[in-house]
C-alpha cells in the first residue's frame, strides 16, 4: 500500500469575528464546505478499525476512520460520499449535527489520535458536523431514513420515555428503529432537553435540534410535552400501561450557594437564565415577549459550560462579563473551544476566588459581590484537581447582575419515587441500566449527575438495547 503523505497542519474551519459575533446569537463557527472537509479527511491516516486510538475514545465508538474514508474514497461524488459517510456515523449515532458541534473531543474521540505525535490532531468533530449538515440541507438524511423505514418490523409492546433529552431521544430512536411502539413524556413545553434550553443558539441552532427531533416523529415516537412524570402522572401508573419505562429525565435542578445575600433580585441561577434565553426566546425581545433583564456589570459563577454559555449569551446582550472561579485555569472544565471563543469576546476571567456574600443595595437588588481569595495545595482530590483553600484575604467586585453556573443535580420529583434506589440524588442502575424497579431502566445525567451529551446518547443506545432483551424475553414468557 503506499504510504500516506503527512499534512501537518488542520485545516480550519472558518469563524464569524467576534467584534460581529458578540451583537447576535447567529452560530460562530461556520464548518467546512465538501472541498474543505475532503483536505482536512486526507489527513486522517486511516488506521485499522480495531486499533484505531480515535474509536476508542469515542464513548459510543463511531467507525471514525470508516466514515472520514467514505468522503475521500468518493471525493468526486459529495452527494454518495455523504450519505455513506453519514449511514456509518448513523450505526452509533443517531445525532451527528449535535454531537459534532458540542462534545467536548479534545477529551474523547480526538485526544489520542495518531496524527497529534507529528502534527494537529484530526478535526473529528468538525468533519461529524459537516456531514450531518450537508446530509440536512440536502435531504440525504430524510433519503435515508426512508430506506430505514420500511424495514422495520412492529413489535405488540409499548414503551414510556420520561425526558426528551439526549437519553430519551436516543432510546426512542432506537426504539423504535426495533419496532417498539414509543411514547415520550416530557416536562417543558418543547422537547430536547438541555439541547434546547441549554445550549445557546450561538453554538447549536435551535432549527437543527427540531429536525432531528421531526426524525423521531417520522419514525412514530409520540411526544407528549407539558407532561411532569410524578405530577401529572407516576412511573407506577406508567407501568401499568407501559411494558417497560426509561428515565432521562436529566440533572436540571441548579445547585445553589449557601451565603448572605443569595436571594437578592439580579441573582440568576444560569439555568433560569439561560432558559429565558433559549427556549422562551429572550434574545429576540421584543418580538418575543421574555425579557431577562442583564445589568451592565455581569459576574459568572463558575467555570464549566454551563458558565461559559451564560457569560457568552450575558455578553450579547451587551454586559461587562467577569467569570468568577475558586480554582485555577487548569481546572476550567469547560471545552477548550468555548473558553477560547469566550476569552476572543472579551469575556473576563478571575481564578482562585470563591463568593462568601452577595451585596445588595437599598432596593434589594446586588450590587457587588464578596469573595475569599484561595489557594492551591499540592494535593489533588479523588477527580485529580488540586485542593484549594482560603487565604482569609478578601476582595470584592461590583456587579449587577449575577449567574450562578456551578452544577445541577436530578429532579427529585423523580428521584422520590417509591421502592426507586437513589444514592447522592443519582439513580442507581446495574450494568444493563436497569433501576431498582423491574422493568425501568435510567441513563444520562440522572444517573451520573452533569455529563455531556454523548455520554447521556450512550446511556440510551444502551438502555434501548437492554429493554429489547428484557422485552423479547417478555414476548417468549408470555407465548410458552
Ligand atoms: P437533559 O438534557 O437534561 O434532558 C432531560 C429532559 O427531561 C429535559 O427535557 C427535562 O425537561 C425532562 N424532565 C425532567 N424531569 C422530568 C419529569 N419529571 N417528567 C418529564 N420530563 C422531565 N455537554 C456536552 O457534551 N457538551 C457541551 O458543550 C455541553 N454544554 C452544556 C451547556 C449547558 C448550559 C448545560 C446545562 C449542559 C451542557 N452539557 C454539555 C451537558 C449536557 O447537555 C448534558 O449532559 C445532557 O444534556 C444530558 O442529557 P439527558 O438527556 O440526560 O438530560
Ligand atoms: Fe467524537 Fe463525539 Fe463524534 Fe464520538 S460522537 S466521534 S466523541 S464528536
Ligand atoms: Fe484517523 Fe486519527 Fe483516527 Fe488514526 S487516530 S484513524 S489518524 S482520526
């Protein structure tokens, strides 16, 4: 075979400015075109499926080096090269536009490729995206979906989703790909789970989300929203109607600050405002009728992506954006691309420094905050972050407005269902994620607390392919 010639360098993906990009919420990166995916995929040095580093990162182990070869292998057809791209990508990820966009690749598919010992690592996820893109606005995923359809063989068994996040969409698609006939019931009144209300638009087009949602429905999910499970109705009167149930109901519950001060007016958890935002459209006021109200001066608590997407959207809006964390740079858990793209807009950064009180003014309202500087010590915690400690040095900073972003925990409508095994407010599951109640089954971030998406799209390929067993099983029981 002849050797493959080394190209050192990535080929970038074009980017809006930021001095343009801080005024909308228009999406920053702009991905490649088919010419430009074709140079950055030569890159790749194909290695053999079953030693390639890149699958091995992958959490749900996509065929990288398969499909990135489809678009080399048919350069001079991009509409055949994308499709078969995109039916390689599809065996593990029902996603790909999302997935391309958000995973945080420098940690997973992307972190021990071959090409990082002689160059820059593989775009992966750019490449993801792109043929997720052009596979949409070609309509070559509705092409092929409908090869899928008719193939499917209906099974006489019902299964419930609660949350139609990136858990309960995977494990509907999957599903009912296998025939089953799936209903999700889902809280807010739009599905897609943080992808949704989350995620600003600047990094996952709301439009792209609702199409891959219109996937679903073509494959006969019902989605049921404005549907609270353990209000509106409970998981025991689910299973009544239902042969098996699966809980993705997320960790959408802001973990909060214990400190003087907290419940002045002008003190957001990034959860509410993020979801004034996004789902109810805040950044199109007035043609949408959601305010947020963002002071000039906006203190970030936090440093996660949560934190990043806050102080990104506060800056759209036109505020000064301080990001405010008791750790250091090192331990910024964010990806690295929105710490960039944060840094190039002008946001802020204040490591080693952890609020203590909120100020407020005489109306009520914050007008600074207080925060103890801290230290690092040498040694590291069970998550190999180093420890921290006060110095008993203060120092404090103006603000009107300010976001706490520094984590969330399960719902406990669900959490508190009765004979449901809970530890650390997590469901707990055994290796076919299966809960403490037969026949229900969890993933995502109620059993693991704040993940990424891929992971929670994991949890559901897995969960659908468990409940198949334990339903075939059903199916054999109920015919002997
Ligand atoms: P969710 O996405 O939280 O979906 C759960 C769904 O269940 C929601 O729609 C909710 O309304 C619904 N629900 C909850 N309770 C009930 C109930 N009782 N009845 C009915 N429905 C219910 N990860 C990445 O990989 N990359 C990123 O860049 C990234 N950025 C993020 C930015 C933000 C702002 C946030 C908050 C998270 C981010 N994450 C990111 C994490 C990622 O989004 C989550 O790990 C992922 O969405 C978890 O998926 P899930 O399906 O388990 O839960
Ligand atoms: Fe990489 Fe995520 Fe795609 Fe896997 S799903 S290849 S981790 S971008
Ligand atoms: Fe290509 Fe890198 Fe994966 Fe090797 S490790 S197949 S070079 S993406």
């Amino acid at each position: 075979m002849p050797r493959r010639k080394i190209i050192k360098e990535r080929v970038p993906t074009p980017e809006r400015p930021a001095e343009e990009r801080i005024k909308s919420f228009i999406e920053v990166n702009l991905g490649y075109t088919f010419e430009l995916a074709v140079k950055e995929a030569e890159r790749c040095l194909q290695c053999p499926a079953n030693y390639a580093p890149c699958i091995k990162g992958c959490p749900v182990h996509i065929d990288i080096p398969g499909f990135i070869g489809k678009l080399v292998e048919h350069r001079d057809n991009p509409d055949k090269a994308v499709k078969e791209a995109l039916n390689v990508i599809w065996a593990c990820n029902s996603l790909p536009a999302t997935t391309g966009r958000v995973c945080p690749q420098e940690d997973q598919c992307e972190m021990n490729c071959v090409m990082g010992k002689v160059g820059d690592k593989v775009n992966i996820g750019k490449l993801e995206r792109f043929v997720a893109d052009y596979a949409r606005e070609k309509g070559i995923d509705e092409e092929l979906l409908s090869e899928i359809i008719p193939g499917i063989e209906k099974k006489n068994q019902k299964v419930a989703i609660i949350g139609a996040g990136p858990a309960g969409l995977t494990a509907a698609g999957e599903l009912a790909k296998l025939g089953y006939d799936v209903t999700i019931y889902e809280a807010l009144h739009e599905p897609g789970g943080v992808l949704m209300y989350g995620i600003p638009e600047f990094r996952l087009p709301k439009d792209i989300v609702e199409k891959e949602i219109e996937k679903l429905r073509k494959l006969g999910v019902r989605i049921l929203t404005d549907h609270i499970v353990g209000r509106t109705l409970t998981i025991e009167e689910l299973l009544q109607e239902y042969d098996a149930v699966f809980i993705g109901s997320g960790a959408g519950t802001p973990r909060l600050i214990n400190a003087p001060g907290i419940n002045l007016n002008g003190i957001y958890t990034a959860n509410e405002f993020l979801t004034r935002v996004n789902l109810m459209k805040a950044y199109l006021f007035p043609e949408y009728d959601t305010p947020v109200k963002v002071g000039r001066r906006v203190i970030v608590i936090g440093a996660g992506n949560t934190a990043m997407d806050a102080a990104r959207s506060a800056r759209r809006f036109g505020a000064d954006v301080t990001i405010a964390y008791r750790r250091g740079e090192e331990d910024v858990s964010a990806r690295i691309e929105e710490v960039e793209h944060a840094k190039e807009e002008g946001i802020k950064f204040e490591f080693f420094i952890n609020p203590v009180e909120f100020i407020g003014d005489d109306t009520g309202k914050v007008k600074a905050v207080k925060f103890e500087k801290m230290r690092a010590l040498d040694e590291r915690d069970k998550r190999g972050k180093r420890k921290i400690v006060g110095t008993g040095e203060y120092v404090t900073l103006e603000a009107d407005t300010v976001i706490i972003a520094i984590g969330k925990h399960p719902n406990r409508l669900i959490v508190n269902t009765p004979g449901l095994k809970v530890e650390h407010g997590r469901i707990v599951v055994d290796e076919n994620l299966m809960t403490s109640i037969p026949g229900v089954f969890a993933g995502g971030d109620a059993i693991r607390g704040e993940a990424t998406v891929i992971l929670a799209m994991g949890d559901g390929r897995m969960a659908a392919k468990a409940i198949h067993e334990y339903l075939t099983k059903k199916r054999e029981e109920q015919k002997a």
